[in-house]
C-alpha cells in the first residue's frame, strides 16, 4: 500500500524546481508579495518589560524626632488629570490600531492563499486579477476561522477569568451573584482539568484550522464552493483515506521540524549580521546628536530601521518562497492522490509521467491522436468515428471540388509537416484542412502560433 504522504516528498521536490526556475525577477517578487501576506516571517514575542527598583535609605541609629504627619503622595503623580485622559485615549486607539491592523493582514492573508493556489495550477503567477476573483472566497474564509476562534476562546477566556477573579477578586465575582465558593471549591484538580481541556480544545481548533488552510481550500477553488460545503466535501475523502492523512500529519510535523531548523539558520546568521550593523548605526546617531529625543535622532533611527528591515525581508523572502512552495506543492500533491478530482498540480505516476491533474492539451489527451494523421485527426484535433474506428458519414458535408491529385499532394505534405497539438479549447477548422493563405490568416487572427512539437 503506498503511503501518499511519502511518496509526494520527492515528488514536490520536483514540481517545487519546474515552478521557481529558471529564474524570473518579476515572477519571484510577485511571489514575495504572496508569501508576505501568508506569513512566512510571522514571528512572535514582545521585548523584556523591567520593574522598577527603589532603594531604602539608612536606618537612624539614634532617636529622631518625630516627623510631622505629611500629606499622602497625590496617586496621580502630580500628572494633570486631562493628560492621563489623553494617554488613555492614545494607549486604547493604538490598540484599536494593532487589533484592526491584524484583522486586514489576515484577511488579505486567506485571499493570497487562493492566489497562490491559482498561481501553482496554472503555472502564472499573478495577483491583481486573481486577487479580484478571489476576494469573496477569501472573505468567506477569513470569517469561518473569525467565528471558529471566537466560539472556542471567548469560554476558554471566561472560565480562566472566573478563576483570577475568584481567587484575586471575588467581591467582583459577588457584584455579578456569582458565588466565588463554587468557583474556588474545585480546588486545584479543577484548574488541572481546565488547562488539560484548554490543551485539548486548542489542538481541536489548530488541526480544523490547518486543514482548512491546507485541504478545504482547495476543494473550494476546484469546485467553486464556500468553507462549510468544501469541508463536507473534503470530509467524504478525509475519512475514506484517514490513513493516509494521519501518515501526513506525522510527516508533515517531521518535515516542518527539519526545514525549520535548517530556515532559522540560514535566515539568522545574515539578520544577526543585519541587527548589529542597525545597533552600531543607533548607537552612532545617538553619539552624535545626544540621547534626547530631537527630530533628527527620530529620523534618523526610523530610517535606519526601515532599511534594516527592507535588508532583512532581502534575505528572508527567498527563503520563504521556496519553504512556501514545497510545502503547499506536497501538501495539493497528498490531496490529489487520495481524490483525484481534487488534484490541482501534475501528479507523477509510477512510471514518473505527471498527467493527473495536468494542463489541458497535455499528458492523456495527446495519446489519443497518432499525430497528423492518426486518430485524432489534422493538427491533432479529433473527428467523429464509430466505436469501431470507422470515419462517420456527415450528410452535411459537401463536396470540396478537389481533385484526386490535390488530395494526394496535400496528404503528401500532412505527412511530412511537423505534428503539433493545440493548447486552446476550439474546435477543429473546417473540413477539407485547405493550407495556403486563409489557414493562416486564421492563425495570425487568433494570436497563437503553432510549432514542432519539442515534446
């Protein structure tokens, strides 16, 4: 039994080499573009928050008068009350900022997603009219995972809320008639209970969403679908070959841990590089035009941590884009294999040729033909024949005026022509394949010229 999850590593190897190469400036900054949005330098943390420490000062060794009482510290520091105002203000527009920032990456995130999808189906990579025809599917998306998230944490977010409260706070807890008793009566095995079923309920919601992202979306892109019809249609397949997605799921956490490991090297030894040269620089313009914060030193430090960054996604970027591409060529070439209809990239067979999944006009459609003058016809475009490969008499068809000597010479010369094969969906010209200038008036019209074929 072949395990699809396996078989695909190599595989996408090498679909991953035919779709980045031969090199292409605008092809890989577009790709950039993608790759930006779907996360590839996502990273988190936030900087070191440090306490502040006060020092005592020394213990009178001899009796002291008693000082007179003092008044008590104003809590407020001696800060005007309308200025708290404002910098509360600032602090909660600033996260309001951040919260609706976030919400449009991800947005444009899950839109790129399909953009990407079209752009490994075809071969093209594009982004402003797919971005357009993608943008419902996208919003679809992105409000599936919205909800989802929301559903699970706002009780997971209430239930640790109960408990600081009840232990912390529980007049509060009394304020709202909650008696912090039940609360606090499950003891430490209910807060080990709700942590494991936190645990639980987040790899819950991280699997749905990673083979939301992963599968369902390519489902919804092949059958021009929405997230919850894409799921009961992906759900068929899932349990039909759980199997081998269980096998995928080992594999793909293996994989993730070995080219992670191998991605932070190779991006941290050059962003290392990058943040010492940024520090000296900052060090240096603080030398130069003191500590405080002038105009000059704001400028200054912005410009040279843009070009910090801008050096960083220089490095990064690269990298992302082929991490990107391998893993969402293995991951369409697992979901071909176990349903064909849903392939979405070539699928090698044993013997190594790739036609599920291909273009149109090529891997199983060129075997039906035996060239120019075989069954499929002049050029490689098919007639009508019976099931016993006999031509079918069209009543309609009339007669072409041509000589028997004509029929001849241009058999002649369809023999020694060069067999070629359409890539577009037309039809075949009119019967009697009259060469000369019309035939080519027409291929000039239609903007596509035909060649030996090279393969």
């Amino acid at each position: 039994m072949p395990w699809y999850a396996i078989d695909a590593i190599d595989d996408a190897i090498d679909s991953t080499r035919r779709f980045l190469f031969p090199f292409s400036l605008g092809r890989w900054l577009r790709l950039a573009v993608i790759v930006f949005f779907l996360g590839a330098l996502s990273t988190g943390g936030s900087p070191p928050s440090f306490g502040n420490f006060g020092g005592s000062g020394d213990v009178p060794t001899q009796p002291q008068p008693t000082p007179s009482p003092s008044p008590s510290p104003d809590p407020t520091g001696g800060v005007d009350p309308g200025t708290l105002t404002n910098i509360a203000l600032l602090v909660a527009g600033l996260v309001v900022f951040v919260i609706v920032l976030s919400l449009l990456f991800g947005l444009v995130g899950d839109v790129m997603r399909f953009v990407f999808l079209d752009a490994l189906r075809t071969g093209d990579v594009r982004i402003r009219t797919p971005f357009r025809r993608r943008l419902g599917k996208g919003i679809r998306l992105f409000v599936f995972k919205l909800v989802l998230s929301l559903a699970v944490n706002i009780p997971i977010v209430a239930g640790a809320a109960l408990f600081v409260l009840a232990f912390a706070a529980p007049e509060i807890l009394s304020g709202f008639g909650i008696a912090p008793g039940v609360v606090t009566g499950l003891g430490a095995i209910g807060f080990v209970a709700v942590f494991a079923l936190l645990a639980v309920v987040s790899i819950v919601l991280g699997l749905v969403v990673g083979l939301t992202n992963t599968f369902v979306t390519a489902v919804m892109l092949v059958d021009d679908t929405g997230v919850v019809e894409g799921w009961r249609r992906f759900w068929t397949t899932l349990r039909g070959e759980w199997k081998q997605y269980l096998v995928y799921l080992v594999m793909r956490a293996i994989l993730g841990i070995g080219v992670g490991i191998v991605t932070s090297i190779v991006v941290a030894i050059p962003a290392l590089v990058i943040g010492a040269i940024a520090v000296i620089v900052v060090i240096a313009i603080v030398s130069a035009f003191g500590a405080a914060l002038s105009p000059a030193t704001v400028v200054l430090g912005g410009l040279t941590l843009l070009v910090a960054f801008l050096a960083f996604l220089l490095v990064a970027l690269p990298v992302g884009i082929v991490v990107q591409t391998y893993f969402r060529t293995y991951e369409l070439m697992v979901l071909g294999r176990s349903n064909p209809r849903f392939a979405l990239v070539p699928i090698p067979d044993d013997d190594g040729d790739e036609n599920a999944g291909a273009e149109p006009g090529d891997g199983d459609e060129s075997d039906d033909g035996d060239g120019p003058g075989g069954a499929g016809g002049s050029g490689g475009f098919g007639d009508d024949r019976t099931d016993d490969g006999q031509p079918v008499d069209d009543p309609d068809d009339e007669p072409t005026g041509r000589s028997d000597a004509d029929s001849a010479d241009s058999a002649d010369s369809a023999d020694d022509s060069p067999s070629w094969q359409s890539t577009t969906d037309e039809t075949a010209p009119p019967s009697g394949g009259e060469s000369g200038g019309d035939g080519e008036s027409d291929d000039d019209d239609s903007g596509f010229k035909f060649g030996p074929d090279k393969r």
